[in-house]
C-alpha cells in the first residue's frame, strides 16, 4: 500500500469518496488457497490491477500478467521478487513460488443472498475441508466502496488455517443493494444478519462464531456483538475513540512524526477543528470560520504538513467548491459517537490488534483506553504491532518520503486464528505487544 494524497482503508470517511477499484479480470485458475509441501499456506486473490498472494508469516506479492508470464514485485513496492510464480493447468490446482510447490486446498463455498431491513445482501461461506464443526468469523468492512466478495483476502486465508468465514458485500457496494452508508447502527443490523445467515448455511458445521471487524469496522462490530448471541470479537486496526478524535489524533500524530513541538501541533488542531465543524454541520455552516483560520495560517510552513484522516481533503478546496462537493459527504457518519459505553458493557471476549506507526488511524489513545478497560476486568486482549501501520502492513520510505508497505506482520493472521478458535494464546506472535485479560 502507498500512503498518497487519499488515505488507506482507515479512512472513517475519505476512501468512501473513491471509486471502487476493478481489478484485473485474472483466469479464475490462479485464485485460491494452496497447502504448500513445507506445511505453509499460499492464498492467492484478486488485486488492483492484477493478483496478489499471501502466506501465513505476512510475505506478500503482487503478480500482473506480461507476455513473457507474470511480473512479480514485493509487497506494494515496484520492486521484482526474484522467485518465480506458476500455476499448472486449472485441473491441476498447482502452485509453485520459487522452489515451493503447492496444491489447492478443497474448501467448501457456498454464495447466498439475505436480507437486511429489506435490502437485499450478497454474502458467501467458507469453510475448510471436512464435516465436524469449525469456528466461523463473519468478516466486516472498513469504509470502503469495494467488494469485499471480490477482494477481501481473509475470506480464504482464515479457512485455509481451519476457521470458516462468511464475507459479504455491504450495503451499497459490489453486488449488494441498498445505499452506501457510514450508519454504525445500520451496519451493526447488516452484520446481526449476515452472522445469522452464516449459522443456517453452516448448519452442524458451525462451531464458534464471532465479528471480525477492519478499521471502521472497529467501531460496527461491537455493536452487532451487544445485538447477538457470539463467542468472540476481533477488532483489527480499529478506534475506541470518535470519528472526530480520530482526525484530531492522526493530526497531531503525523505532525510529531515529522518533528513539530507542541506549539505547533496546536495550530494543526486548530485547523483541523474548523475543518471537523465543516464535516459535521453537514456543511451548512462553518466556512467563515474554516476560512478564516486557513488566511490565519495558510503561509505558514508547517501547513502542507496538517492532513488528518479528512482535513487535508478539503483544505486545498475553495468553499464555493466544498459546497458543490457536500452532498458526496453526506453518508450518516455518526461524528461523536463515542464506543466506550459499548465496550464497557460488552461481555463477549474482545481481540484488538493496533498498528504502532497507524497515521490514519491513530492507536495511542485507543491503546490507552483498551488497557483501561483490562485493568477493570473487561474481557479484551490488546496487542500491539509497533511497525505495522494501517491494514498492520509494515513499510518503507520511498525517495518521495512516502511510505510503501512491503509486507504484513508476522503474527497477525495465526493470532486471530488461534483468538478465533479460543485456544490459549502463545507466548508471541511476531513482535506484538500482547496484554491479556487477568
């Protein structure tokens, strides 16, 4: 991933604005999941612009296809991967990376369509080979408009460990009616059916089942966990703060990464403050004000620097041109929601895994309130991946200054695994900083 002038799928609003991407139609051959012949497992899935594979220890690749085969680069970088990729004839289902051979594993699918406050939902089961019962996960969304049927990796990386999912297009987007919304409570609804309908496709094969719930997802999931009956949450690269916290957070985060003192970082907030009361009025009031403090500051040095998780879309724009662009804002997004009453009250057993170096969605005060939380007893496992950055990808600086994500962090997929299934956690998973429960 490429942190460029939209944010990444933390964004609470911004990402929603963005078409959806259109991958590459890939052969159908290449998507799925391998067992590889040293115990490791492949996923292979639709990519923007091509396919991407995954393995268990976080190593990703993208593959588009040229003549002479497929091109194969690390990670999000445009970097080439010296290993070579192939897959043998459809009827095969081979794999070979490098000197690593493969073959598809057999998992059981089954599409579906139901129903959510009379909106019509497209979702699919997955499940891993066999007939006993296996925890389920029922995978949320962030604010993004892409189809998560097409393009959400964990719908077969989870089953490929032996956890089923069911992953579903929300409203709005893919093949999904309805309008596209950042109605939490609305969600929360969607998400109560989609794990209802996981349970009758499952049937006896439905063991443990629970809300996965990606960055704004973070703040849905435990919100459909306090309206139905479930053994677990995980909350990745989610908030326990508001929409509004989070772009004051990620301000003032990004501003200290970049060496601004307090006194500083204090005028980014104020800039950012007049541009939240732009977003929350619905823009119906606020641009004298939002005006006036971009005059006050605007040949200021540290300005460019001020971005947010939204400020920065509508800092450039004149506010003859955000009044044309308001009703592209407008998604229901519940700006003071404030989830610490849910999580308080929450029973069900809580994973959250936070990226230390998130700028879209800052993890220092969420981890804060988190550990709170734990030390009165709540049911919450926190831990924290201190290079890891949004999607907990890891990166590097690219010569522009922007980060390029080269990999996700080892641990994170086998840690939901084992959270999914209820085991007693290892001892590590990567370099995350675990707290437990007492």
């Amino acid at each position: 991933m490429i942190r460029a002038l939209i944010p990444l799928a933390a964004s609470a609003l911004l990402l929603a604005l963005a078409a959806p991407a259109s991958a590459m139609e890939p052969a159908t051959c290449p998507v799925g999941s391998y067992a590889m012949a040293d115990g490791d497992v492949v996923v292979v899935g639709p990519s923007t612009g091509g396919v991407r594979w995954r393995r268990l220890n976080g190593e990703t690749g993208k593959l588009t296809t040229t003549p002479k085969g497929w091109r194969h680069t690390v990670g999000w970088t445009d970097r080439l991967d010296p290993r070579e990729v192939a897959f043998g004839p459809c009827a095969s289902g081979t794999l070979t990376l490098g000197k690593e051979a493969g073959r598809r594993i057999p998992l059981q699918t089954q599409d579906t369509a139901f129903v959510s406050h009379e909106t019509r939902l497209v979702g699919r089961l997955i499940l891993p080979p066999g007939h006993g019962p296996v925890p389920i996960v029922v995978l949320l969304h962030g604010s993004e408009r892409d189809s998560a049927l097409e393009f959400d990796a964990l719908q077969r990386l989870l089953p490929a460990m032996g956890v089923g999912t069911f992953v579903y297009d929300k409203r709005g987007t893919g093949d999904s009616q309805g309008v596209y919304t950042q109605d939490f409570w609305l969600l929360a609804d969607d998400a109560v059916a989609a794990l209802a309908e996981a349970r009758r496709l499952a049937g006896a094969r439905a063991g443990r089942i629970g809300y996965q719930g990606p960055s704004q997802g973070g703040w849905v999931a435990p919100i459909a966990a306090g309206k139905s009956d479930v053994d677990f949450v995980i909350v990745s690269f989610g908030l326990a703060v508001s929409v509004i916290d989070e772009d004051q957070e990620a301000i003032a985060f990004e501003m200290g990464l970049k060496g601004y003192g307090p006194e500083v970082i204090a005028k980014g907030l104020e800039v950012g403050r007049a541009a939240e009361a732009l977003f929350e009025s619905g823009f119906t009031e606020g641009f004298e004000a939002f005006d006036a403090v971009r005059a006050k500051y605007r040949n200021e040095p540290w300005y460019k620097d001020v971005r947010g998780n939204f400020t920065h879309f509508i800092l450039p724009m004149s506010a003859e041109d955000i009044r044309k662009a308001a009703p592209a804002f407008r998604f229901g997004t519940p700006w003071r929601y404030d989830p610490l009453p849910t999580l308080e009250r929450l029973d069900t057993p809580q994973l959250w895994v936070l990226g230390g170096q998130d700028l879209d969605a800052p993890s220092g005060e969420t981890a804060r309130r988190l550990e709170a939380l734990i030390a009165k007893g709540r049911p919450i496992t926190l831990a924290v991946y201190p290079a890891a950055e949004h999607g907990m990808t890891e990166f590097e600086i690219g010569p522009d200054g922007m980060r390029v994500s080269t990999r996700y962090s080892d641990g994170y997929y086998r840690l939901m695994r084992d959270f999914a299934r209820g085991e007693r956690l290892g001892p590590a998973y990567g370099d995350a900083r675990i707290r437990k429960p007492r």
